[in-house]
C-alpha cells in the first residue's frame, strides 16, 4: 500500500469514527398521551409556580361532561433528571437560577420528545414566563401527541376508506376496528364498540355558505348537527334522535386542518327521550376549492370511563384527513 493510499484510508476510519461519535443512540421515550413529566423541586411545586402550572397545564378540558385535566402531571425534583426521567416524552423543566430563559427543545434527551425549560433569578420571573407562553406549551406537547398517536393508529391495521373516499375525496388513517353503521347519499357512520360503551365517527358535507365566519357561528353549526341527528342518528328506543345538549352552549374556535379553515366546535349530546349522552367534537372544514365545506365529528358513548382520552383518540383521526385532487 502506497503512502497515498494509507493517508486516503486513516481518513476514513477517522472520519467515521468521529461521526459515529456524534450519532448518539437515541432511546424512545415513554408514557401515556397527555402525561408531562414537571421536573421541579418540591419547594417550588408547593408554592405559587406550582399553582400556576396547574392552573394552566391542567385546567379542565372544554367540553367534557366531567371535569379532567388537559395533561396529566406527575411531578419529580430536579435531582431526578438524570436517569429514567429523561425518557418522558414530554418534560417541562422549572428551575430557580441566575439564568434566566425559556426554550422549547424538541427529541433532547428521546425521541418524540417536548422538553419546556423555565428557569429565572426569582419567582416572580418564572411565573411571568409560565403566563407568558402556557398557550404555546400547550400547543406544542398537544401537537406532538398528536403525531405520536397519529403513527400509533398507522402501525395498526387500519380500515379500507375507500368509501369514504368515493363520497367525500378525502383520506384518513382510520382503526380497523371502527366498522360503518350507517352510509346516505353524503354520510356516513362508522363505530368502535369499548367496554360498556362506543367512540363514533360521523361525515357529511354542506354548502359552501351554510356556516359564516360571525357571531352565528355556533348556532348554525348546532342547527346542523342536529337536523344530521333528525335524520340519521336515533337510538333503539322509538322517537329518540341525537341533539346537541341544550343546557350548555358549545365551545367554538376556530383553526386549521390541511391547511384549510376549519371551525372548531366542542360540547355535549344527548338521546332525546332517552338517558344516553356524552361529549363531541365537530370540525367544518371549509374546503373552497370543491365549494363545500366538510363536516367531520367524533362523538363517545362512555358513561363509566374517563372521556379526555377517548376524545383524543377521534380528534387524532380526523387530523389525519387529506383532501385528495379531483380525478
């Protein structure tokens, strides 16, 4: 071997050895959807920041017929940091120091992973940067797991969409285990049958100007959800039909699905003439290229279970949509 060649070849090894170097192994992160890790000591956990984290990060999700938390938090010292914590898959990190920063780090330690850091010289300072970005905190995790739970259901074998596809040209990442209950014209129904209970997943489209961006907003899209419960979803008992619970008003807001304005609407159903209720989510997504808007709504039937999660499962679902091109 010439010394060119040797020179050519040390290269190499050194080369890849110092990349293998900086390709640490990346370990996979763990916990159940909507739990954060709050790594913070106990004196500050017990006081005002603590408070305040609970205030903001475990407030009652909008909607529920019971109170539940948007995440779940379990709270460790800062000493616990290095070692298992690090696996979480979403952390926020609070510490009183000199330094005063907040940053959102994204797969730090794991992969998925959120890792929030807050840290100032006092306390006031660290509930000022709390109030200051609780909304993107909450929007960053809550994006994230969706993600994670957006893979989760693509790992599994999932349902055969095409008549979805045929009715509405969209396609979504549905279980297998939701089946069709009912198909019109422009509707469908499908359900997941759960232990003394069941998760729906309704589709319908409408005209283009059946829903303004106004203050009538929320009285349209109720009007609509229950004439689409007049017509298609009764129960077993004769005379009864699904309506929108007229004891409180629906959360709307409004945001993006695919990239399309979407209104958002939160609340709670119930069988009229009947005992049955429980939460729903309806996205109107209006989709101005066909001129429409489409209405994609998951609702529960869960009376002895907790509903954040089971929620969260058809609100993952039906952020997978994709609006396909016309053929």
């Amino acid at each position: 071997m010439n010394k060119a060649h040797f020179l050519l070849l040390f290269t190499a090894i050194v080369f890849t050895s110092c990349t293998t170097k900086e390709r640490k192994p990346v370990n996979e992160t763990s916990g159940k959807t909507n739990e954060v890790s709050v790594i913070i000591d106990d004196q500050l956990w017990n006081g005002e920041v603590g408070d305040s984290m609970r205030n903001k990060f475990a407030s009652p999700v909008l909607g529920l017929p019971q109170e539940e938390p948007v995440f779940t938090l379990n709270q460790y010292p800062v000493k616990l940091l290095e070692g298992f914590m690090t696996n979480s898959r979403n952390i926020i990190m609070v510490k009183k120091e000199a330094k005063s920063q907040f940053r959102i780090e994204t797969n730090e330690y794991a992969n998925p992973q959120v890792v929030v850091h807050i840290s100032g010289e006092t306390v006031q300072e660290i509930l000022d940067t709390i109030q200051n970005n609780d909304s993107l905190i909450i929007a960053k995790i809550k994006e994230s797991e969706i993600k994670v739970y957006q893979e989760k259901i693509k790992r599994d074998s999932l349902l055969d969409v095409a008549k979805i596809r045929e009715k509405f040209n969209v396609r979504l990442n549905i279980p297998i285990k939701y089946k069709m209950v009912l198909h019109g014209k422009k509707f469908i129904w499908l359900k997941k049958e759960i232990t003394s209970g069941n998760l729906s997943l309704i589709f319908y489209q409408i005209p283009f100007s059946s829903i303004k961006d106004n203050n009538n907003a929320v009285k349209r899209i109720t009007h609509i959800r229950d004439s689409i419960g007049r017509k298609y979803i009764h129960g077993a008992v004769p005379r009864t039909r699904m309506v929108t619970e007229p004891a409180f008003s629906p959360y709307l807001s409004k945001t993006k699905i695919y990239n399309k304005p979407t209104f958002e609407t939160k609340g709670n159903w119930e069988l009229l003439n009947d005992f049955m209720s429980g939460p729903f989510i309806n996205y109107a997504i209006v989709d101005q290229p066909n001129h429409r808007i489409l209405v994609i709504e998951g609702f529960c039937y869960a009376p002895s279970k907790q509903k954040r999660d089971l929620m969260f499962e058809l609100e993952a679902i039906i952020k997978s949509v994709q609006f396909l091109k016309k053929k």
